[in-house]
C-alpha cells in the first residue's frame, strides 16, 4: 500500500488559518535556526533567551529595536507601494543613500540656521533624489520596456559607490583622522531625539507615512488604481489607467520615501555621512514588505520584528561570539519559512491512500 | 482582484461610487450585489477573489460589468468560448436582450450554430475578404457557410444552387 498527495485549491481562506500561519512560521523558522545553531555548538534556547533579552529586556533594548525599526518602516512602506503595483523596486538601498547624500548636501550648501527651515530643505532634497534616483528606472521600464528589477539593482550600486566618492573625496572631514567621513552636522540640522535614548523624530513621520499609505491603498482612488494596475495591467489599461506615467509616479514616490529614511538616519541618527552608513536596510525592507504582505500597518509591526531581531543578532555576537552572518541567517529563514508558509493559504495537501484511488 | 473591485472598473470614478478622490466601499458592494442579483452570479461573497470563479461566472460578472452602463455599439467576440450550456444560453440570451434595447451588436465567432441563432445579419470573412453578406442566416443551411468560409464567394455559391 503507497500514500500519494494530492494539492487542491483552497476555495475559501479561513479566518483561523490567516491568524496563526505567521506564527506557526516563525516557530518553524526558529526550530530550523536551532538546528543551525547547534551545528555552531551554541545552545539555541540560551541563544534565543539572550536575544529575546537584550532586544525587549530593559528599555534600552527596547529603544534600540525602535532606532532599528525607523528606516525600516520607512524603506518598508517604499517597497510596499512599489510591489502593490508589481514594479519591482529592489532599489531602496540606492534611493536611501542618494536620500542621504542629498542631506548632506543640503547641510553643506543651502545652511540655514534654523531647525525648522533646515529639516523642511533636507526632507524635500532627500525626497526628490531619493525618488529622481527611482524614477531613472521607472522612465526606462515605462519608455523601453527595461526591466526595472535590473536597473533599480544597478542603480544601487552606482549610488553607494557616487555617496562613497563624495566621502573619501571632496566632502571629507579634515579632522576625522582619516576616517571615511563627513564633518559632524551643525545642531540646526538634526533631527532631535528623545531624551536619554537614540530615538529620533524620524519616527513620527515613518508612523506618519504607514498611516497614509494605509489609508491611500484602502480609500482613495489612487490606492485602486495602483491595485488593478499590480494585479493586471492589461484590465488597467482598459479602465483607463495612464499605466505608464503611474509606473514613474510610483517609482518616484517610492524612492522618495526611501530616500527620506536615508534622511533620518543621517539626520536623526548618525549626525553624518559616513563610509557605508547603511548597507543592508534597503534590502530587509523588501523582506519586511513581504511578510506583512505589502499592508503599511502590518509593516509598521514586521520592522518592529526585524528591528528587534537585529539588536538581539548583536547580542548573539557578544554573549555567544557568533558572526553577524549568524543573524543574517536567521533572517533568511523566518523568511523562508514565511513565504513558504504562503503556500498554505492558498492550497490544501490531502494525503490519500493508495488502496482509496 | 476580488468581485467588487472588478465590477467597479469601468465606473470606479464616478459618483456615487467616488465621491472625489475616495471610494465608497459600501456603495461598490451594493453595486456589486446589484449586479450578482441581475446577472446570477456565483459567487459566495462580494469580497472573493475573481481569480477563482469559474468561467461561467467570471463571464457574467464582465458581461454585468460592460452591459450595465447601456452601450449603444457591442462587439462580442467569442462570447460563449468554453462555457457550460447553462451559461451559453444565458450570455445568448442577453446579447438578444441588448439588441432588442436597440443596441448595435457585433458578434465575432468561429460557433457556426451560434452565429445563425443569434444574427440579423451575416458577413463571412475569409482570409481578410467578405465573402458576402446573408441577410436571413435563419434560412442559410451550414454547408453554404463552410463554403463560404473555405472562400467561395456567396454570389458564385448561388449560381450553382440555382
């Protein structure tokens, strides 16, 4: 007697099913971590313990997982629009550091001394070379049909390695002693933090915008537009839907938003640009994106996630003396086993008996 | 694509169904009932997705979708393609129900038993040429059309039958 499978669509999804796959996930994903932690002869519980702790333990935990969340919330939401319209902007890390090397060139040259006047430049200069940097891919996919995976990845390197001319080279701080970075900013041009801790006010306008596009997807007409156009161009199209001009829109809206996070982490966080000030947050928005399936509210919640995995990843550096590409890997399977988990949602596997057939 | 978006697309600007720049949800799901009441739709609720209708269904959900608005010009092309019966007669049934409204319908198809049951008129093209145009497809007999449609002129078909 053999047992076959059989994979069937679901008809309907339940309501119980869609509550707890995220979390039967992630304890997938963390019985699969164990099993890596092991190999690396670390015990997993006192592992998962330590991160757990240093990421919600104390307030300064906490704070932490905050300052980690920002951006990513920020450059979530960016990605989030992008993929809602199917334009697949794999390009945040790009627009994040041209966000960030036009702030800088905001404090370098058009300085006023006056907070208010100062952030309001340096968030329209981060906006529009954040989302100019994205719209270069949205123009190409729009009048030649280029693929905008492709360019929007291209273009991140190009970005990291123009913000790395600028700081080795012209912008460079005479006293840093070598280091590859700018000069402090003046206090006119940061961004204030709360008391006692590293958060930044960057954090209201990262809740500002998931509210915002939360209720532009939900309400607006825009929100609908972008809806049909990601689920099928073609019925766009028909209903009247200009597709191309709103695939340079989005990807200008998008890096726009990518580019404001690249604002806040050298405004709100760092105080300057420096040598590789942030690599890969461009990149785990398009895993926060994913896994709070593209909604701004739940990407709000995942960056919180993320950002708490992070801080507790530093942790298992410290306590546990594993390499941050421990972490990493942590990462890569809650997200493997989130998206695989997807599958669930929408197919049943029946087992059958060979003797049933 | 869920069944409320979609019976929306071709009005989802218009008022009621937006009041400026925000859609009234409770007003497209009012609409989309409307329309899976008139057309007897399948479906369990307004909010399901369009992806996983049958073709029947997803047929008469567009055939809601366009007919609705009362177009004066319809041109329905292959309209029944893959149908079951049930659904066929009733997509025939509305195409007729439009033209006696006084809507001009053109109808594409390869279904010779559809063609002569439903038109007032009909053209044969064969490779990019009419073939000539028969004005009471009820009394035309199949074979006539086959010849047609392999290229034979109707005028020459007539010389030899008479």
């Amino acid at each position: 007697m053999s047992i076959y499978f059989r994979i069937n669509k679901r008809t309907s999804s339940s309501w119980l099913l869609s509550v707890f796959l995220p979390f039967i996930s992630v304890l997938l994903a963390l019985i699969g971590g164990s099993i890596f932690l092991a190999f690396l002869k670390v015990s997993p519980i006192q592992a998962y313990r330590g991160m757990f702790q240093t990421a919600f333990g104390d307030w300064y935990g906490i704070s932490e997982t905050i300052v980690k969340a920002i951006p990513l919330i920020l450059s979530g939401i960016a990605v989030t629009l992008a993929f809602k319209a199917t334009v697949w902007n794999i390009g945040a890390a790009g627009q994040i550091f041209l966000g960030a090397l036009a702030t800088t060139a905001a404090v370098r040259y058009f300085y006023v001394d006056n907070r208010g006047i100062m952030l309001v430049i340096m968030f329209l200069f981060a906006g529009i070379a954040g989302g100019g940097w994205a719209a270069i891919a949205g123009y190409l996919k729009a009048r030649w049909n280029v693929n905008e995976t492709i360019t929007t990845l291209m273009l991140n390197y190009i970005a990291i390695h123009l913000a790395d001319y600028f700081i080795y080279g012209p912008w460079k701080d005479p006293d840093s002693l070598g280091f590859p970075m700018t000069a402090p900013f003046p206090e006119a041009a940061r961004l204030p933090q709360f008391a006692g801790t590293r958060i930044h006010y960057g954090l209201f306008i990262a809740i500002f915008f998931a509210i915002l596009f939360w209720f532009i997807f939900r309400y607006t007409r825009w929100g609908y537009e972008i809806r049909v156009i990601g689920e099928n161009p073609k019925a766009a199209q028909y209903a009247g839907i200009y597709y191309l001009r709103y695939i340079v829109l989005i990807m200008f809206i998008s890096g726009a938003i990518a580019g404001i996070a690249g604002m806040g982490e050298v405004s709100g966080l760092q105080g300057r640009l420096q040598h590789g000030f942030t690599a890969e947050f461009g990149f785990t928005a398009i895993i926060v994106a994913w896994l709070a399936r593209l909604n701004p509210i739940s990407v709000m919640l995942v960056s919180f996630l993320i950002g708490a995995l992070q801080v507790g990843g530093e942790s298992l550096q410290i306590l546990m003396r594993l390499p941050i590409a421990s972490t990493l890997v942590l990462q890569g399977l809650i997200l493997f086993f989130v998206l695989g988990g997807e599958f669930f949602r929408n197919y049943r596997i029946r087992f059958i008996r060979g003797d049933e057939r | 694509m869920m069944v409320d978006e979609n019976a929306i697309l071709k009005k989802y600007w218009k008022n009621p169904i937006a009041k400026r720049s925000l859609i009234n949800w409770r007003e497209v799901a009012r609409y989309a009932h409307h329309l899976i009441r008139k057309y007897y739709i399948a479906v369990p609720h307004v909010r399901y997705p369009v992806k996983n209708l049958s073709g029947g269904n997803l047929q008469k959900l567009m055939l809601g979708r366009e007919l609705s608005d009362s177009p004066q010009v319809i041109i329905a092309m292959h309209p029944t393609w893959g149908l079951d019966v049930a659904a066929t007669k009733f997509v025939r049934e509305q195409i007729l129900k439009e033209r006696d409204r006084g809507a001009s319908v053109l109808l594409i198809s390869e279904d010779i038993e559809e063609l002569i049951a439903l038109s007032d008129r009909l053209a044969v093209i064969c490779k990019g040429e009419i073939m000539g145009v028969i004005d009471k497809p009820q009394e035309v007999t199949p074979e006539v059309l086959g010849l047609m449609m392999a290229g034979t002129p109707l005028k020459n078909i007539q010389k030899v039958s008479a």
